[in-house]
C-alpha cells in the first residue's frame, strides 16, 4: 500500500506544480498591473506577465510556462487592451503585440527547459561520475579479458550484427574485426545457415545456455562452442579450435582398438592392485591366466575388485616367496616391476605367467599401486626348454666333433670364405704344416700371414694357389684323393692325399669348405721298399724258372741220347714220351721267366708254342698234316698250367702216333 501513495504524492505534487504555481504567479502579476496603472502597463500591458512566466517554467517546467503565457495572454487581452472587458479587438498593434508576447512566452520557456535540463545533467555527472569511471574501467578490463583469453569470443547483437570480436576468434576464424563489426554473422559466414551450428545459436539467442561441439566442414575443422544469450537480445559466443584435440581422440580410439586387438591377440591380463589394504581389480583375461572366475566381462577395462589372497593362493608355493621378495625389493628400490612365476589352476595343470608393472608412490614416498599387466609364459617356458634342451644336445654334438676334429688321425682345415683367405685346423694339421697352433695356415693368405717355409709340388712342378685341394673345394669343386708333396725349406718332404668339399650357404653358393690331408710320406717309403724287395723277388724267381728250363732241357737231352741208343722201338717211344713231358714242363718255366707275371701264365700262348714243338718231333717235315688252332686268352696259375701242358702233350702226341696210321694227311 505504501508504493500506491507515494506514486500518487509524486503525480499531486507534479500538478501542482503546473497549474496553480502559474496562477498563483498570474493573481500576483495582475494585482501589481491593477497597483501600477500607468502609461507603460496601457502601452505594454504584457511587461508585468513575462517574469510571471520565467518564474513559472523555471520552477514548473516547460507545462507550467506554457499555461502561464497562455494565461498571461488571456488576462492582458481581457483587461489591458482595449476594448477592455472582452477579447476583441481590432487594433493590429494589440495582435501584433499577443503574437510577440505568445512567441517570446515560448521562447522564454524553452530556454527556461534546456537551462533547468542543463543544470540537471551537470547535476547528475557530478553524481555518478565515480560511477562512470569505474564502469568504463570495469569495460576496460573485459576487454583486457577477452583479448587476452586462449578462446575465440565474439558478440552479436538482436539482429545478429557483430559487434565484437577479440583478437583469438580473428585468428581462428581468419577475420578481421574492423571488417565484420557491423555486419550480419550470417552474410559473413552463409555457410552455417541450417545446420546445428544455427540452430544452436538460435537457441541461445531465446534465452538458453548452449554447450555443443561443432564441424565446419568446409575449412575440415571442429569447434567447442560455449553461448549465451546478452541482455538485450543477442548472444555471447566462447568457442575454440579443437580439430587437435579430436584428431587425438581419434588417435586414442585406434590406439584403444589397436590394444584391444593385442591385448585379444597376445592374451595379456591388466590389474590395478592397492598395495595398502590388498584389494585389486583385473580384467577378464587376468582372472582366466591365474584360472580363477569373475562375473563381469572384459577385456581392457578393470572388473570388480578381488583381494590379495585369492591371487597368492593360486601362485605355487615355490614361487612365491620369490614373488613377494622381488616386489619388496621393487618398492625399495623404486624400480618396475617384473617376475615370473608358475600358477595352479583348479583342474591341477601348471602354467607359467610373467608380470610386469610399475609402482605409486603418496606424498610421503610411500608405495601406493601397483599397475601391470599379465602374460601367459606356458608355450614360451616350453619352447625355451625345447631350445634349452636343443642347444645342451648341440653342445654335445659341438663338443663331439671337436673332440673328434682332434682326434681323426688326419689333417682337417676349415675355410669360412670362398676364397680361402683363412685356413684353421686341428692339431695334426698344424703338425703335418710344422705351424705353431693358432697361425694362418693358408697360403692364399695376406702376404703377411701366410706360411713361407714349404711349398707344394706334383710330379716335379710347383703348384699354383688355384690348384690346391682346399681352394679348389671352396669354389664348389669336389676333391677326392689328390696326391702332392709339400716341400720344406729344410728339404724335408711330405706326401699327401688331399681331400675337399665345400660349404654352401641358403643360395647354395660356395661359402667355404672342409679340406683333408693324409700324410702318405711313410706309405710312399713302404711301396718303395715294397717295389725295390719285389723287383728282387722277380730277378729270383725268374733266375729259377730259367735254371728250372735248362735243367728240363738237359734232362729231355739226356733223355733224347739214352733213346738213339736204344734198339726197342717200344721203348724207344717210353723214352720220346717222357722227353716230351719234359719239354712241356720246362716249356712252361720258359714261358714264366719270359713273361712279367711271374705267378700267371698266358695259356693260349703257351698252347701254340706247345702244339708247334710237338708238330716238329712228330710230323717229320709232313706237310700234309695241318695243324689247325682255335684258342681265346686265358691265365692260368703255374699249378693248373702244368698239368694242362701235360695233358695237351698226351692229346697231341697221340693224335699223331694213332690219327695217321692208314692215312698221311688230314
């Protein structure tokens, strides 16, 4: 009730001050015009009424002085000019004069205003200037604000005219704010007309607070907008270029996939374990390696919480006195985290898991977490056993073939390269070489390396490098039993067979090779001694079948002449009988010292001579009787020769003395 009566009080007080501060005026300025008859007040009867009307608009307003002139007029009119008593007149002087009166009563009243109005302004900057000083400082420092935040902002007005724009926004969107201000958001940018953008801004614009992201597909650019409507119709606009941002997050989602995808692929497990009260959250693929169950599924993100002691009573209990032990030395040491240990699972099998992670520390230095991830170790621990077991048995076998290497009762070389620049061997090798160990033992070596003091040589000629066994094996070459000599300086003289087969690398290209020398030195001295106690040999034997010949010879003589002086024909033939026999036995040891096997006789030969002999004695220079041979090639040892030698010269013989007897050819 009381805001009622004040208005009311305030709009009294207001006329009053309009119409009866002018009459009260008038009813003064008409009792001094009565008091002062005079000639000036009959001439200039609106003198009196003009400090009534500054009087008025000076302290009524412009109202109260325009109904004091108005007034004044009327009662100078009535009164004053004459006819007196009435407002009409004739007189062009009197019109002239209310005109003039009317005229200046205005003028004296606007002036009176614009004085009044004048006063007030002044009246009212004094007031509030304090006021308007710290509202343009309080300008100032928004626009210091604006200017100097990492976000764009910009403002339009109702019609959504820019005006303003800091300098980020004409960075990022490439303006100039002297060029926009002014200007439609929608003629500067048409492109936003009916997308969400728009809609957005429209939202804002009727009073609502719009948080939104935005694409700006023709500059290929995403935006976080901020708006807000202004009092008085307009928005507020803070946005910022987040294209780096979502050019992350899309980074981070490949990335999230991409773990995902290995996390699946390599059966990894993730926990987060509270090292203060023992709690722990782990995914599904931890919970499957440790074989324990859990209700929730997932692969990257962490399930609900599991304690300390359901972990340890799966680890097996060799391992985890080890486990604990390295964590607390991880913890001391502020170092990360990593052990391998064996799980039980509930059907009993044993698999084996490796952990790695890294600890949190509080204010206060103190281990917090522990965050890592899981892996199952099974077939790597199986393979590495296998490996393990593989490398003990290629140890063995190394050791095997070197032991061997040692041991062959043959010089072995081994080249890496297909040129043969270096030569290693076993100890027989540096000995049938006369090389300390360890020294080159190639001689297609560096000039400087390379052994001096022997040469090789084959049937009186040097060698060249290219002709060696083992140069010839590393170009690809087989070599099987090449016999040469090495030559020393000392005029010492090794024979040797050597021996070589190359290396061959993936390609199948010669990369080195294995070469061999067999010292043949004391053989070669055997088969000399062997060939020079054999020619002996052979001169021997050859001397006793001669002296066995001539003695033959002599017997079948004496055999001969004991025949001539025998007169029985019968025994004459006894006696030519054994005579041939002996010719034919001594036929034989002729054919033996004749010939260079000294233990084999060429029977056909020894046939024709035999069969020739025997024609001579028996045939007699009968031409008629042909002897007709039809023999093939054939050795027969002196014990089979000489029975058949005997058994040919009865066959002969008989033929002779029994084929011819009713007949003298055939």
């Amino acid at each position: 009730m009381d805001a009622p009566r004040r208005i009311s009080l305030v709009v009294d007080d207001g006329l009053l001050r309009i119409a009866w501060l002018p009459i009260v005026l008038l009813l003064a300025a008409t009792a001094l015009q009565l008091a002062f008859q005079s000639a000036l007040v009959r001439h200039a009867p609106f003198v009196i009424f003009y400090p009534a009307v500054i009087f008025a608009a000076l302290y009524g307003g412009w109202r109260a002085g325009l109904l004091a002139t108005a007034l004044s007029a009327s009662i100078a009119g009535y009164f004053w000019i004459a006819p007196s008593g009435h407002f009409a007149t004739r007189q062009p002087e009197a019109w002239l004069g209310l005109v003039i009166f009317l005229f200046s009563g205005a003028l004296v009243t606007w002036f009176t205003e614009a004085l009044q109005r004048a006063r007030a302004r002044a009246s009212t900057a004094e007031t509030q200037s304090p006021l308007a000083t710290e509202r343009l400082r309080a300008q100032e420092q928004l626009r210091t604000t604006l200017e100097s935040i990492r976000d764009g902002f910009f403002a339009c007005d109702a019609d959504w005219r820019f005006v303003y724009v800091n300098t980020q926004a004409e960075q990022i969107l490439g303006i100039r704010s002297a060029e926009v201000l002014g200007k439609n958001h929608w003629d500067v940018f048409p492109l936003t007309r009916d997308t969400t953008l728009e809609r957005e801004y429209r939202r804002a614009a009727a009073g609502e607070i719009r948080d939104f992201e935005s694409f700006y597909e023709p500059w290929q650019r995403w935006f976080h907008n901020r708006c807000f409507p202004r009092e008085g119709g307009g928005i507020s606009v803070y946005f910022e270029d987040i294209t780096a941002r979502k050019q992350v997050e899309e980074d981070l989602r490949g990335s999230e996939g991409r773990l995902l995808l290995a996390v699946r692929s390599a059966r990894l497990g993730i926990f987060d374990r509270n090292l203060v009260t023992g709690a722990a959250f782990a995914t599904e693929q931890h919970f499957q390696l440790h074989g324990l169950r859990m209700t929730a599924k997932t692969t990257t993100k962490l399930s609900e919480p599991y304690n300390y002691r359901q972990w340890a009573a799966c680890v097996h209990p060799d391992d985890l006195p080890a486990v604990e032990a390295e964590l607390r030395r991880c913890q001391a040491e502020h170092a990360p985290y990593e052990a391998e240990y064996r799980v039980v699972w509930p059907d009993g099998s044993v698999h084996w898991i490796a952990a790695r992670g890294m600890l949190q520390y509080d204010a206060q230095n103190q281990p917090q977490r522990l965050l890592g991830i899981v892996m199952d170790m099974t077939e790597r621990k199986k393979a590495q056993e296998t490996v393990r077991e593989s490398e003990r048995r290629e140890r063995e076998r190394a050791e095997e073939l070197a032991t061997l290497f040692e041991a062959v009762p043959i010089a072995v070389f081994i080249a890496r390269d297909p040129d043969c620049l270096h030569l290693t061997g076993n100890r027989l090798a540096d000995e049938i070489l006369r090389i300390p160990h360890g020294n080159e033992l190639s001689l297609s070596s560096s000039p400087n390396a390379r052994p001096t003091h022997f040469k090789p040589f084959k049937d009186g000629r040097e060698l060249r490098l290219d002709e060696l066994p083992a140069q010839r094996a590393a170009r690809g070459e087989n070599v099987q039993g090449f016999e040469f000599s090495l030559v020393f300086d000392d005029e010492m003289v090794r024979h040797v067979l050597g021996y070589g087969t190359p290396l061959l690398d993936d390609q199948g290209r010669p990369r080195g090779t294995v070469a061999a020398l067999v010292d043949i030195t004391e053989r070669k001295w055997a088969e000399a001694a062997l060939r020079a106690s054999l020619h002996e040999k052979d001169v021997l034997l050859k001397e006793v079948h001669h002296r066995v010949k001539n003695n033959m010879q002599i017997l079948a003589s004496l055999v001969s002449l004991q025949a001539d002086a025998v007169d029985d024909p019968a025994i004459r033939d006894i006696f030519g009988d054994f005579r041939d026999q002996v010719r034919t036995m001594a036929l034989v040891h002729e054919n033996l010292y004749k010939s260079e096997n000294l233990a084999n006789i060429n029977f056909a030969a020894y046939a024709n001579g035999l069969t020739e002999n025997l024609s001579r004695m028996h045939g007699r220079g009968n031409t008629d009787i042909r002897l007709t041979l039809d023999l093939e090639p054939a050795t027969l040892p002196i014990e089979s020769a000489v029975p058949c030698g005997l058994i040919l010269n009865e066959l002969v013989t008989n033929a002779y003395k029994h084929a011819f007897r009713a007949r003298s050819s055939g």
